[in-house]
C-alpha cells in the first residue's frame, strides 16, 4: 500500500528551465510534507517543506505547492541547474495530536537530471 | 564537525549470520531512525527511538532490532529471520523541536551472500 507516490521515476531538464517533481498522497490524515534531495552514495538532505494550513512554501529557487482537495504536491525549481542533479524524495507525516515523533512515509524518488 | 556516521560503508555477511550496523551522532539530538533502501523505491523505516531506553518499531521492522542505551547510539542488528537482507541502509537523527526535519548518514551498504 503505497500512501506517498511519485509517478515519474525521472526528469531531464535544460538549464535555467523549470523543474517541476511531482508526489501523489492517499492518507488524508498526513498534515505535514517535505522534499529530501539525494545525491548517490549520499544521505538524503532536507530541502523544503509545508504544512497543510499552507498551499504555498518558498525558500530561494525552490517552491513546494500543496494542493490538499487532490491531495497533490510540487516542487518548482527555477532556474534548474546542472547542480541540482540529484534523485527527489517528497515525504509526508501525520502531526496532529503530536505524536507523530517523524515517523515519515517517503514516495519512490524522481531522479532529476539537469543538463547544461 | 556535527553529524552523523555510519560505519562500515559497505558490508558483506554470509547468509544466516547476524549483522549489526553502526550509526553515532554528535548533533545532540532526541530521535534517531533507521530506514532501508532498496532500487526503485522510496525509504521505509524499520525502527524509531525518541528517547533513550525507548523505541518502536516503523513499517518493516520483523527481521531486525535495535537497542538505544545511549543518546547518540542507534546501532541495527539484522537478523538471519530477515529474508531480504541486502539493501542500503539509512540512519537519520531529528531535535526534538522538530521531528520531521531530519539528518540522514551517508548509508551502509550490507550485501548478503
């Protein structure tokens, strides 16, 4: 039972276009979401993330839409560059009534790959 | 330098033997995590401890344990009752401030023969 899913298992982009990953989620009681770049050979490292009273989260280049009616999320990035090249995880947890302590459900992962 | 360690990087066992994998953490935090990674897909976690002396077990924890005597230890031990022991497995921390936001190792590799 896949709850957190990304659909495109890659991406390849130009530089100085737009990125745009994707994540479909089943569980209507996750609240919270967050996108995890990972580099080969490498830990995932936290990139963004959104709470459900959010529809919107933006920090430099990256941006992460939350649509919650279809239970969708994004990550924009703008412009892509060759530095980005990397696989994307989107995750999600259930926060309310605090005891969620990060148990996190991850998706697939979309390796993005930009190219020069 | 803060952070997270695991170690060995890359680990062979025979079959049937068990395996225990390292993972420390400097960075002062409460809850520490272990995930595994297989090709294709996402990271599952197998076993999460908030504080020391406790934890509970994630979505895949049958064929593993844990032991959490010391904050900034989190040692895995896989076990010959685990049937697909091969994977990549990931080690995280979080503060308690925020769980969710947390800090990955860079991954033992274990290979079962």
């Amino acid at each position: 039972d896949q709850q957190v899913k990304q659909n495109s298992p890659s991406l390849s982009v130009q530089e100085g276009r737009i990125s745009i990953l994707n994540c479909d989620y089943t569980n209507s009681m996750f609240d919270y979401f967050l996108w995890y770049k990972k580099y080969p050979a490498e830990g995932p490292t936290f990139l963004i993330s959104i709470s459900s009273i959010k529809d919107k989260n933006e920090d430099g280049r990256f941006t992460v839409f939350l649509n919650k009616s279809a239970k969708h999320l994004s990550l924009h990035i703008v412009p892509s560059q060759p530095g980005d090249s990397a696989v994307y995880f989107c995750a999600a947890s259930v926060n309310a009534g605090g005891t969620s302590y990060g148990k996190l459900t991850f998706g697939q992962g979309t390796i993005l790959t930009v190219h020069p | 330098d803060g952070g997270i360690t695991q170690s060995p990087k890359y680990l062979f066992r025979k079959e049937g033997q068990n395996v225990t994998l390292s993972c420390e953490q400097n960075l002062n935090h409460d809850a520490m995590y272990w995930y595994r990674q297989d090709p294709g897909q996402g990271l599952r976690l197998i076993y999460y401890s908030q504080i020391v002396n406790d934890f509970q077990k994630g979505d895949i924890a049958e064929g593993y344990s844990v032991s959490r005597e010391k904050k900034e230890s989190f040692p895995l031990t896989v076990t010959s009752a685990q049937k697909n022991p091969t994977a990549f497995y990931l080690c995280a921390s979080s503060s308690g401030r925020d769980y969710n936001e947390q800090f990955f190792g860079p991954g033992t590799r274990l290979t079962v023969l």
